[in-house]
C-alpha cells in the first residue's frame, strides 16, 4: 500500500484482546453484533442490596439502576506476572485487567515474547471511569485499607489504583522499553491514544505499539435517582439515533490493540486485522453551550483532518462506528458535525451505515473508543453491515433520509460497490476531545518470502560434485517439524492443550510453518512443556493428526494427575532461575561411514554447511562419503573416522548456534577428537589433518557414564546421530517424541531437540527454524491460572476462582546450614513474610527467593521495618535480595546477629556460604561457555538488585527514617 499524500504510512492493526460483556474473543463479540445482542440489563434488588445500595433509595419511584456488567473481574493471575497476593488485592482491577490485556494482545498478533522482539514496543493507555462518580476500587473497596495506614501502605495503594501508573505498571511486568504514557481525555482517551501511537510509529520512536484502555465502575451494580438533564437514562436502555432515546447507561470492559507499521507487518508476515489510514484530534474549544456539552464545528473538524490524512473520499466509507451514547441533544450535535464533514466532499446520500456499540455493552467511558475500533475492524473483516442495537425510528432532530447516512435496523450486506472496504471511528469526549479514525479491511495476506534453494549453494556442494557424482543436496527450507507449546504450571499446559485442540478441531487451521513460527518465535518459553511432531518434512501434518497427539497427551496428563494428587511438583527451566546445563559425549562410530549420512543435516542448516565445507574444502573424497548416497563403499571405509568427525563437529556447531552448550564434553574411541576439538584443546584443522595422517587420539574422560554428570541436566551423545539422554538430575521430560524423517541423522536431529526442549532446554528457536517461511497467526492466548484477589465488599456475580497453581509447599530441609535456624524463628519469618505478601503461611515456600514471591521494594521496606521491631536486629532492604533472599536464610541472619548482640559483640554483616566442593576438571581448562554462563548469571542478579533498589529512592531513605532525619 502506498503512502498517504502527506507522507504519513499506514499501520496495522495486528493484535487485538478484549473483556467486553458477553464477549472474551472475536467470533463472539461478532456472533453479537449480528444478531443485535444487548448485554445491557437491569440489577435486581439482591445485587443492589449486596453492593450497599439502601432501600429507602432502591425503593424510590424514580430510581434507576441498568448496566453491563463485566464477570471474573476479582479473578487474576498474579502469580504469572511476578505480583505477590497483596499487591494483587490492592491494584485496582482496572489494571489488572489491562495487564491481561496487553499481554494477550502481544500475543495474539505473535509477539508474546517482547524480549525477543526485533522492534522495540511501546506502550499508551487509558484507565478510569468517569459516567458514575467516585465508582472506582480505591474509594469504594480500599477506603478501609487507608485508615491507620502507614507511608508504605498508603505508597502501595497509590501506586496500585492512580491511572499515572497504569501504562507503566505493563511496561514493567511485560519488559516493554518504547515510550510510555498515561492518557485521559475521559471518554476519547483510549481513540486519542491510537491517534498519539500512531504518530510515535511513524517517528520511529518504536517499531510496535500497545494501546490498551480499561473502564470498570465499582460496584458494578449501581444506580441513581434520575435527574432532569442527567445523560443517564432513566429507562435502563441505550438508543442511539432513535428517537426514544433518553440516555446513556454505563458498561464495563478492557481492550487492547497491537499497532505496527503496515510495510513491517507485511514484510514479517504478521496478521493485520485492519489498516489506520488517518486520524485527527481536535478539541472545541469555546464553540459551546458548556465545559460538558459537544460540538458540531469541533467534531465536522476531527472528521475533514482525518479524511485529508488519510486520503480518501468519504464516499467509498460503508461503515462508521459513532459515538453514539444515545442522549437526545448529544446524538443530533453528533449526526450533524459528521453530516458536515461528509458533505464537504459529496452531496450523496445514504451510502455509509451508522453503528455504536453502547446499546450492545454500555457506555465503556475511557474504553469505548478502542471497543468502537475492534467492531470497526470486525465490520471490515466480514463485510457485513450489524444492526443498530435498540434502534426503531429516527429521532425527530435528524434527517437520515437526506444524509449520506444509514441507520440500519438488521445485518445489509456493504452498502458500497468497488474498492476496499473503509470505515470510520468516532470518539468525543467530556470537555471537547475529538478523535476520528479512518479504517481500511487487510490486504490479502502473502507467504513470508524464503530465499531459493539455488541462490544459498555454496562452493563446498559443488567441488563434492565434481569429486563424485555432481549435484549434492540444495539449501532446503524444510519446515521444522516440532510444534512447541508450554505453560508455567502444569494445570495451564493442560488447559493451553486443549484450547490449541479445539482451535484446530474449529476449522480454517493455518498452515504448520505459521502454526511453528507462532508458537515457536511468538510465545514466551515456560517450564512446563510438549512438543507436537509433523508426519515427515514434506508434507505437513493433517489437523486431525494435531487433534489426536493432543487428545493422547491430555489423556496421559490425567493419568499423572491421578498418580501425583497431593504431591508438589517442581519442573526444571526458563521459570525457575536455574541454568539449564548439557554434556556432550562424542561416541565412537562404525567401521564404515554410511554414504551421505550428513546430507540432511547439510540441506536444512547453513551453520552446518559452512562447517562440512570448510573442513572437507582440500578433501573432496572425504566430502563425497559425507553427502553422496552413492559414494563409494572403500571410501567410506577407509574415511570413516573423518567422515564421522566433522558430521560430529558440524553438530556441535549447530547445538551452539541453538543455545546448547556443554558444560562437560568427554570422548571414547575416535569421538575423542571430537571431545578435544569442544574442550578447545585442538583446532578441528589440525584435528583432521592428524587423523587423516594416522595419529591416535588422546583419552578424553573414556567411557564416562551419563549418570556421572549430576552437575548436568542432559547428556547429548554424538555417535553418528545425536541422542538424548536425561542425567540423574533431570527431571524427566515426558513421552518420547518421534519424528519419522528419511534421513536417520536429521531424525535423530529432531528427535534430541524435542527432548532437550521438555527437558527445559533454553533453544534460540529462530535459529532452528532458519528460512522456513512461515507468518504469525492468532492463536488461543495463555490460559491465565486466576484466583480471587480482592479488598472489600464482593463483586458482582462472583465467579468460582481456580484454585491456586504455582505456588511451592514448602520444601524438605536439604541444606547443613538450616541446622542453625531454629524451628520457631523460621516459622515467624515465614508467617510474617507471609502477612506482607498475602499467602497462606502453609502455601510459603521459605526457601523461594522474596522476588520470586512476587515482593517488590515497598513490600520489602515493611517487612524489614517489621523483623527489626520483633527481633531487635538492623537489616538492609539489600541483604534481602542478596544474603538473605529467602524467609529461611533471613531467619538464619537474624538468628547469627541475636546471638552475637547477647555476646556484646556485632553480628557479620552478611553470611558468606561455605565454598561448594571443587568439581574434577580432568576434561581440561575452564570453558568459555561457563563463564560466559556464570557471567550472565552474575548480571541477571544485578538486574534484579537494581530495578529493585531504584523502583522508589523515598522507600529507602524512608527505611532509615528510625536511625536518624532524612533532609530533602
């Protein structure tokens, strides 16, 4: 698509995730529209009565209480979001809701994984609700938790409920490094912030943004006593355009959208749900009755900026999404500003069809632009006009019949012929905040582009070729055939299994290539995992045979629940702050090499190419025994050991450029060169020279047993194709996977990749799938592992929370030193540790780190302030992140210091560890992957200490505020 005339690119919308009532997806909230659904309805007396409402006001005649209320709202995942249970509870469900949000955005449109996102993502959004005065969680629910509170307390409530903090709360929990902002224009706000994030693409402050928006009211089962002049209205019905309409009623819900420049989108094979042409803002200004009421001239304005940005003439628009709050003078301004606009253009009539969605789920207040662009872009998806919810005839201060515009009672098919499908979105907010949108449907989506096999062929092929029998094998961008998915929990890789399941059983299955780049490249990588295989590298998997590997693995998972009810379980991974760590074991091969045993291999990976052509370059019979199925049998005799290093070198290779590198390496027989080569004792030149001049190999930790490695997760054994084997320490990672390719190198290949990964292998995933091609599609999001977190008086229509998953029992004593805690001080540690982060003490687990409890520095403060009153100890809000960063080991901390305080003496200062045993290095020097390891380990410690230390400079000065004054 070209740009518009004034140089501005189009963006797509490439992700979108919603909470509306009735509707947590797509096909529902569309199934609505076209039936003309309302979830709009009137609260009974037993919710008013339990949401505080006296009866003396439930009883008045004039008394009106409707609204669309949104379920689940008190239910929320913290533990995924590394928020302990007490700062869960004092966050305003607002944000919450909206972290949910934008998480499920990102990974609708398959970038799940922000860190690993070539593009920086940025991040605006809207929170409050404004319809219904002081409605909100911190005045309604928290109003008691403020009473008595300390600076901490009240900090943490600040913090948790103000919109300031909202879009950076998202930052923070989703690793989002683009700009940030907060934004309130009341009603307009979440439309201006697709405007603002749009301006931000095209300056190139960001390659991708999130624009998210959420409006709850509490109690959500509200009403008033009806006012002459209110905006609320006193039926309990929202009517746009019609002319018994009375008012606006109030709703409830979040949406996030994922914006990304069209030319990206395209060329990175993304989804686009729809395209932003244009947009404008205005206000307007004086040009009013009053501060609340809108205008004509100022919304006309924001509609003629938007058509001119977008370059596009009103008469090809078959769609606009208004307002629309269904007021009786609000409604005509609105009609007339649009009606001007239009008309400055054309004077044609009846060829653009009004909707809104307030009828259908109320007025969204700060939401209700970004719900208005996920309906736009549904109307452009299907081609389908929806009804007008509620509408029966016109109000009398309009004239639709001699206005370019429709008020459709029932589902029309587009009312314009030719060209794309356009549409508009309209946003007016208290004060005079205009923002219109101009919409286009998606260009038809194309395959990712992957290079020619021919234009990747190197020399390496073509000197083999002339050695032996031509033409060796091509550069192939075979798809991967591993479908990876995972969760945090085991319960969440269950549920996340059967919604993929019922996804593919649903129909229109997108093709593996987009199914392995979402999943693979899309999602974040958890610790609880599965691997889905392909039937063969040609053709790919039939849904059905997806369906039935998932049915069998849910079966089995079952199966195991039964077993293990009642026992903790514990998973080794990404999750768990452990290095996952691997040994190679380079096994000898046999007597003769099997003619073109690393052509697989060769054809799929350019790293292995490179490294099979750099090392048989002089040799080319060693490169026909290699690649040649027909090479000849004395050849592959007599260069078996050769032939075998390099396949078992050009392996390595390809593990390290996975993310695979061993801890430990050790040979037997002719792998031992292989061994040497990995330790870093021999260059792989000097090593097939010696082998093909006859030397021996030297020893390298012969014949070592893979139960030997307890410091190793898994022993990758390189004989002739590679082999998964767990060590002892490994937890185990589940049923075999078998993937049947032609080729018993690649096979095995595969098959250790798939087991490395269950295992909890970390795998650079991109590498892997190299040039197979393949887009990001929509997916079912992560299945969220909620529980209630909630202060005050209960929600509406409460819904039954899952129970807690995640959370660690506490683990048996296993360290020499818990020796010198006692039993009591550790339970009072846990117990308070407990109170601040809101588990059940029974649920702590006193040997999981305070971060990874889900503290923050605020939490922190109080519970050092609280150890030093009861114990009479100094502690340092660091030593809790560091030397006593668990409940256990600040028990021990405060136990050494107490007994040194009745000594008359000064406690230490920290409690240095006891050294670990040296482990035997027999194999040779340190290698660079351990330390580049326990250099990367040394850094994600310091980035945790100093997001930690720097979250709020006043907490710390404010922890000392005991010892002495603290001068600002």
């Amino acid at each position: 698509m070209a740009r518009t005339p004034a140089g501005r690119t189009p963006i797509a919308v490439i992700g979108t995730a919603f909470r509306l009532p009735g509707a947590d997806d797509r096909e529902q909230l569309w199934r609505d529209m076209v039936k003309g659904v309302s979830h709009v309805r009137r609260f009974t007396d037993a919710e008013l009565r339990a949401a505080g409402i006296p009866e003396r006001l439930r009883a008045a005649g004039d008394f009106v209480a409707a609204g669309a209320p949104l379920t689940g709202i008190e239910d929320f995942d913290a533990e995924f979001f590394g928020m302990s249970a007490k700062e869960a509870a004092v966050t305003d469900p607002q944000h919450r809701l909206l972290l949910e949000c934008c998480h499920h955005a990102l990974e609708d449109a398959g970038y799940g994984d922000p860190a690993r996102a070539a593009a920086r993502i940025g991040v605006y959004a809207t929170t409050g609700y404004r319809l219904h005065s002081l409605h909100s969680y911190l005045d309604h629910n928290l109003a008691g938790e403020r009473d008595g509170a300390d600076w901490v307390a009240l900090k943490s409530l600040q913090v948790g409920n103000y919109p300031d903090f909202a879009a950076a709360r998202v930052a923070f929990r989703l690793g989002l490094t683009g700009p940030t902002a907060g934004l309130a224009t009341a009603c307009s706000g979440s439309l201006v912030s697709v405007h603002l994030a749009c301006q931000a693409l095209r300056a190139g402050e960001a390659g991708m943004m999130l624009v998210g928006s959420a409006a709850l009211h509490l109690p959500q089962a509200t009403g008033h006593r009806h006012m002459r002049g209110s905006t609320i209205s006193p039926t309990g019905a929202v009517r746009p355009f019609d002319a018994d309409a009375d008012g606006t009623v109030g709703g409830n819900g979040a949406v996030a959208v994922l914006l990304k420049p069209l030319e990206h989108a395209l060329a990175d094979g993304d989804t686009v749900h729809a395209v932003i042409l244009g947009s404008a803002v205005t206000n307007d200004g004086a040009d009013k009755r009053s501060f609340a009421a809108p205008s004509v001239s100022g919304q006309r304005d924001a509609v003629l900026l938007a058509l001119e940005r977008a370059g596009v003439h009103p008469e090809t628009i078959g769609y606009l999404e208004s307002h629309g709050t269904g007021t009786l003078k609000g409604d005509p301004l609105e009609f007339a500003g649009l009606s001007e606009a239009f008309r400055a253009h054309t004077g044609a009539r009846g060829y653009c069809a009004l909707g809104s969605a307030k009828p259908a789920i109320g007025h969204l207040d700060s939401c209700a632009g970004l719900a208005g662009l996920v309906r736009a872009a549904l109307v452009l998806r299907h081609g389908t006009v929806p009804p007008l919810v509620n509408h029966r005839r016109p109000n009398p201060a309009l004239d639709p019949a001699d206005s370019p515009f429709l008020l459709p009672v029932s589902p029309a098919p587009w009312p314009v012929d030719g060209g794309p499908r356009r549409a508009c979105v309209h946003s007016i907010g208290m004060g005079g905040t205009n923002a219109h949108l101009i919409l286009q449907e998606p260009p038809t989506r194309r395959p990712v582009h992957v290079p020619e096999g021919g234009d990747r062929r190197s020399t390496g092929r073509a000197r083999a070729g002339r050695a032996r029998t031509g033409e060796l094998p091509a550069a192939t961008p075979i798809p991967a055939p591993l479908l990876p998915l995972s969760a945090r929990t085991g319960p969440a890789l269950a549920d996340a299994a059967r919604a993929l399941r019922d996804r593919l059983r649903a129909g229109d299955v997108p093709s593996w290539q987009d199914l392995v780049t979402t999943l693979a490249l899309g999602r974040r990588h958890f610790a609880h995992r599965l691997v889905l295989t392909a039937a063969g590298p040609e053709a790919p998997p039939r849904p059905e045979r997806l369906v039935a590997q998932l049915d069998a693995w849910l079966a089995r998972d079952r199966r195991r629940a039964r077993e293990r009810r009642g026992e903790q379980q514990s998973a080794v991974g990404p999750d768990d702050g452990r290095a996952f760590r691997t040994a190679f074991a380079f096994e000898e091969g046999p007597a003769a090499f099997p003619a073109g045993a690393a052509r697989g291999l060769y054809g799929r990976f350019a790293v292995v190419r490179e490294t099979v052509d750099a090392l048989t370059g002089p040799h080319p019979d060693l490169a026909a025994v290699l690649l040649d199925p027909e090479a000849p049998a004395d050849s592959c005799r007599t260069l078996a050991s050769p032939a075998l290093f390099v396949l078992q070198t050009a392996q390595r290779a390809l593990w390290e450029q996975l993310g695979i590198r061993p801890s430990r390496t050790t040979g037997r027989g002719t792998g031992c060169w292989a061994a040497s080569c990995a330790s870093g004792t021999l260059a792989p030149e000097d090593a097939l020279r010696l082998m093909l001049d006859g030397a021996e190999p030297a020893d390298a930790d012969a014949d070592v047993p893979c139960a030997s490695y307890a410091y190793a997760e898994a022993v990758v054994l390189h004989g002739l194709a590679p082999a998964f084997r767990p060590a002892a320490s490994c937890r185990a990672p589940g049923p075999a996977v078998s993937v049947p390719q032609p080729d018993p190198v690649l096979t095995g290949f595969w098959n250790a990749v798939a087991a490395l990964y269950q295992a909890g292998a970390e795998l650079d995933w991109a590498a892997l799938l190299g040039e197979q091609g393949g887009g990001r599609v929509p997916l079912p999001g992560y299945p969220f592992q909620c529980t209630a977190h909630w202060k005050g008086p209960p929600p509406l229509a409460r819904t039954q929370a899952r129970p807690r998953t995640g959370t660690s029992a506490a683990s048996p004593h296993n360290r020499t030193e818990d020796t010198l805690t006692d039993q009591a001080l550790l339970d009072r540690v846990t117990k308070l540790t407990a109170d601040h982060l809101d588990y059940a003490p029974e649920e702590l687990d006193p040997d999981r780190s305070f971060v990874g409890l889900g503290a923050d520095s605020l939490q922190l403060i109080g519970l050092v302030r609280q150890l030093e009153g009861e114990f009479g100890v100094e502690l340092d809000l660091a030593e809790l992140l560091d030397d006593a960063g668990t409940p256990r080991l600040a028990a021990q901390m405060i136990d050494e210091r107490s007994a040194a305080a009745e000594q008359g003496r000064p406690g230490p200062p920290r409690t240095e560890p006891d050294p670990e045993p040296r482990q035997d290095r027999t194999a040779g020097p340190v290698t660079r992957a351990e330390l580049d390891e326990l250099a990367r380990q040394v850094g994600v410690l310091a980035e945790a200490q100093q997001r930690m230390l720097t979250q709020l400079a006043d907490a710390v000065a404010l922890l000392t505020s005991g010892r002495g004054t603290v001068t600002r």
